[in-house]
C-alpha cells in the first residue's frame, strides 16, 4: 500500500488509507510504504523526492509483493506544473508505472472539471507578496499555469489508469471524469469507507456531554433560549482553507431551528490564510477550534450533529460527505457535480447557488422533510462500512491477480 501521507500524519487520504489497511490485514498481508513521518512498514517517500519510483522499484525487486495498491494525490507526489511547456508537467512516481512488472491498482483522490481546476489557483494577500502590482503579476502568472495545463494534469490521470491493471475512483462522476471515452472497464468505483470508530451507539446528549458543548441556542434577554436543546446541529469541519469555502459562514442567516458546529484544522500542505474573526463573531455559531480530530472524537462529533454542510469551491471527493453518512447524518452542500450524484438518491441537498442565504433555505428545508433524508442515508450507509469496503478491494485484487472468473477468491494470508 503505497501513500507518502499516513498517520501520525494528518490529512484526509493518510486517514483514509489507515482505516483501509487496518481492515484488509485481517485478511490479507499488508506492507505500508510512506513518509518517514508516519508509521508505516517502509518509508522515504515524500513530495519532494525525485526519487521515490526508484525506491519503489526497489522494493518490489526485492520483497515480490503480489499487488501495490498506490494511493494517488499528485501533489503527494510532487505535482510540477509547467509554466511553459505543459508536457514536462510531472509527478515523482511517473516512471514508476513505466516500469513495475506486477499489477498496480490505483486509488484516484483528484480530478477536477476545468472550472474547479480554475478555482484552485489561490489568490494570496498583499501583505504575502509585496505590492500591488506583485499581487497582480502573480495572480495573472498563477491563472496562466493553470490554464495551460489543464489537460496536462488530467492526462497524468489517464495515463496511470491506462498503465494500472484497474483504477478505484469513489463515485461515477469521478469515473466518468476520468475516462471520458466511456472506456472505463478498468475504473471501478467503490466508495471511500467509513465506521464509527466507538464501541456501541451513544445518544446525541450523551455525545454533546462527552463533547464538553458548551449550551447551544440563540440568547434573548433572560439568557439561552430554553428550546435550545431541540435545535438541530449542523456540523461543518475540515481544513481551514479557501476550497473548502468557509466564507459562507460569515453571513449566513440560520435559521431558528438549527445551530451550526465548525471545527477546523490546519492544512500542512499551503500557507492559506482565512480570517477566522467574521464567523467567530455568530452567536449561532459554536467554533470548537480542536485543530486535527481522532477518529474518536469524529464519532463523537457525528453523533452530536443532525447534518453536515458542505460549502465547498472545489471537490473531487468529499470523506467528510461520507463520514457523515457513515453516522447517519444527511449533508447540505455546494452545487458541485460530486455532491449532485450523492444529492439525487436523497442523501442530502445540493444549494442552486453557493450563497449564504441558499444554504439557509437549504437547512430549513432538510429541517423539514428531515425523516426522508434521514431514512435514506440510513438505508444507504451500510455500502460504507470498511468490512464491506475491505471486501470490495479483496475481490478487486484477486480479479487482478488471477482473473474475472476467480475476482470471487479472497487473497488471504495464506495464499498471497
């Protein structure tokens, strides 16, 4: 299992790829290479190392895995855009594909449509690069790299999953994103995982209480409204940059029946600066402030919550939409082709647009149908759980490993 971010490490695929080798290794060998900053079998990987194929030719030369499953997030990799030529544009892991000789199965965490591509340009402060004119120079330099190399980046894609024996996207619209010819045999989609990492069901009050929440609800002039322990909690969480578009919580308008929960952590990964100020300020708006959360305590936020919100920019995959889920909690988020999939089997409400007062209307309306959403995730979540999941990749490897009629033999132990 290949992914240079793992635990200790924060971040989403790190996070993910733990929870999926701690399943599958109840049945299967699992060796983990990563960053020497987190806790895996074999390590040097990182985003600067322009060698990273090279250690994992080597490893497969010399240990005769009989699968590497690449967890693959190009800026993981050492993404370099070409400002001039887009066809230099590359990752450290390329001519690793060119030359491993046993059959990769790749996990792809990124695809964008060009508008989101576009999105991803981050405009930085004055105060980060000098004058104004520096401030416009690199933002005009910034849109033209992007710009020229959005075929580039969507190439690297194609040509990884051309050169895998299967690809594992976590929906069909990253599928389809992916290999827009329809040629897509080899993308199978098998969404991200997630379990409640506590022992038994606890209660929504318990949860808050555990949680140490401080009394949530409006005040008016005798104090916290005494109905405030009805209200439904919306939960927003994730790293604390622009794509993840907290600014919708500067000026929404929450409606009377709900409260909304943040928590944000810092991205380890770009300097991005939000101004926390103007959401702290909402009386209706409880800021844990608890930086990176366990997967215990992401349980416990879960079953406090009612609903998540999801105000994103951009989206590939969304592991909070699923760790909600997981938990039972339908989701309002942006209007981005991810969410819509996930949206049209009733599993939560996509906004017609990304405004603060959509997103309320949204609340309200979840509010008040709340039971159907609610009965629907309930049906859909248990295609998440990691046995389930764990199973999926089993039946993936072996298909790989010895063919369509035999993709029904588990890759034990014993036998790989």
């Amino acid at each position: 299992m290949v992914s240079p971010e793992y635990p200790p490490m924060q971040g989403g695929v790190g996070r993910y790829t733990k929870n999926l080798v701690d399943e599958l290794r109840k049945t299967h060998d699992v060796y983990v290479v990563c960053s020497d900053k987190g806790d895996g079998d074999f390590y040097r990987l990182e985003p600067t190392n322009e060698y990273n194929s090279d250690i994992l030719l080597g490893l497969v030369d010399s240990l005769h895995f009989d699968v590497v499953h690449v967890q693959y997030e190009p800026g993981l990799y050492g993404l370099k855009l070409s400002s001039i030529n887009p066809k230099n544009t590359c990752t450290n892991i390329d001519s690793f594909y060119d030359k491993c000789k046993i059959p990769i199965v790749t996990t792809f965490h990124s695809a964008y449509t060009f508008r989101q591509w576009m999105n991803l340009v981050i405009r930085k402060r004055k105060k980060e690069i000098g004058n104004e004119l520096c401030t416009y120079t690199d933002k005009i330099f910034s849109y033209w790299k992007h710009f020229i190399n959005y075929e580039s980046f969507s190439n690297l894609n194609r040509k990884k999953l051309k050169k895998s024996a299967a690809g594992i996207v976590f929906s069909n619209y990253l599928s389809k994103l992916i290999t827009p010819d329809d040629n897509n045999d080899k993308c199978n989609v098998i969404y991200h995982g997630s379990s409640s990492s506590l022992s038994g069901l606890i209660t929504k009050n318990e949860a808050i209480k555990r949680l140490c929440l401080p009394r949530i609800g409006r005040l008016n002039n005798d104090g916290y409204d005494t109905n405030s322990q009805n209200k439904k909690i919306a939960l927003a969480f994730g790293f604390l940059t622009v794509t993840k578009g907290w600014d919708i919580f500067e000026n929404i308008d929450i409606p009377p029946d709900w409260i909304i929960v943040l928590n944000h952590s810092k991205n380890y990964y770009c300097r991005e600066i939000i101004n926390q100020k103007n959401f702290q300020d909402n009386e209706n708006i409880i800021n844990l402030q608890k930086d990176f959360l366990s997967d215990h305590d992401l349980s416990l936020l879960m079953y406090a919550a009612d609903a998540v919100i999801l105000p994103y920019k951009v989206c590939s995959a969304s592991g909070v939409m699923f760790d909600a889920l997981a938990h039972g909690l339908p989701f309002v988020a942006s209007n981005l082709p991810f969410f819509k999939e996930f949206a049209a089997r009733r599993l939560g409400i996509v906004v017609k647009n990304r405004d603060p007062k959509e997103f309320s209307t949204a609340l309200e309306a979840l509010g008040y149908n709340y039971s159907i959403y609610k009965q629907a995730v309930e049906n859909f979540k248990g295609q998440l759980d990691w046995k389930f999941i764990a199973r999926e990749h089993g039946k993936l490897y072996a298909k790989v490993m010895y063919g369509e009629r035999n993709s029904n033999i588990i890759v034990s132990k014993q036998s790989g």
